[in-house]
C-alpha cells in the first residue's frame, strides 16, 4: 500500500475563520507525511469522503467552554454512522482555538474525545512538550489531549500566532505519520 492512499479528512466549524486557518496548517501537515487530506467546513459535509477516511480530525472554536453549536449538530447528524459502527477503527484527533489562553479550550477537547469514543475510533493526542509560553514557541498551552490554540480575539490575518500555527503544522504531520504505521 502506498503512503498516497491513506487519507485524512478534517471536519471544523470556523465561524470567523480562525479554526479555518489552523485546519489549513494541520492539512499541510498532513500532506507533508504523504497522505491525502480532505477538508471540509461542517456546512459541507460530505459524508462518503468521512466514511472511506482512515482518519477525522475534528475542529471548532471554543465559544463559553463548549463546542459551537455547528459542531454539536454534525455530531448529532452523525448518528446513523455511530448506529452503523460506521466509524469504528477510524483514527481520531481534536483541535480547538479560543480567545483567551485557557477558555476552557480543555473542555471542547474532552468532548471532541467523547464523541470520537461513542463512535468507536482511536485517539490520537498532542504527544509534543511544550517549548515555552510566547506566540512562538510549540504546544504552548501544554494541550496533550489535542491541539489547542489561541486568537486574542484578534482578525484572522494575525492570528493565531505563529508557534501555534506551527504546532498545528506539526500535529498534521504526526496525525499523518501516525497513519502510515497502520497496514
């Protein structure tokens, strides 16, 4: 099996684009370790590409500790995949960017993680150590559950910062190499 044929899809909610942009970084990633990425707003799902994806990384932004609302109505629209076992095997991985450096962005990451569980996927973490606490540095909010990243309410053209849309870089590639582990 070549490394082509594996694929990632990358399902997000970006309101105001931020999450949009993070999404873009993991996607380059991705394609860095030589899978095939598809990524798709929850406005436009499409639900073969989800099915036949060896992996779902699955996005949004954290609006008062908790998954937009977007997201929250994929997941429920999901149900018949979770009926099916659809999605069972699938590797799986969150990410999530708030305003503020915590935002609670903990809690969208957990039920990201318990959405992916229900489904019967495997998780996979943030296995990067931090670097430091500046815009520059990588996994600078100590986040291992997922990626976590940061926007200071700031437009989209200068955030999130750099260290974090490296790290999201990263993550991507990880997400891709991890893939290619598995027959």
């Amino acid at each position: 099996m070549s490394l082509s044929e594996k694929s990632i899809a990358i399902v997000y909610h970006s309101p105001y684009g931020h999450t949009a942009k993070v999404a873009s970084f993991i996607a380059q990633g991705a394609q860095q370790a030589g899978v095939q990425v598809h990524s798709m707003n929850i406005e436009q799902i499409d639900w073969d590409i989800l099915d036949r994806s060896d992996a779902i990384v699955f996005g949004c932004p954290t609006y008062m500790g908790n998954l937009t609302s977007g997201l929250k109505l994929f997941m429920e629209q999901s149900s018949k995949r979770w009926l099916a076992r659809a999605w069972q095997g699938k590797v799986a991985a969150g990410f999530t960017n708030g305003g503020g450096l915590s935002g609670d962005k903990l809690a969208v990451l957990q039920q990201i993680n318990l959405f992916a569980m229900q489904h019967g996927m495997l998780w996979a973490g943030l296995p990067m150590m931090p670097t430091g606490r500046s815009g520059q540095d990588l996994n600078r909010m100590s986040s291992f559950l997922g990626l976590m990243t940061q926007s200071d309410n700031a437009p989209v053209e200068i955030t999130p910062p750099q260290g974090d849309l490296n790290t999201a870089l990263w993550f991507g590639e990880y997400l891709g190499l991890l893939l290619n582990k598995f027959k």
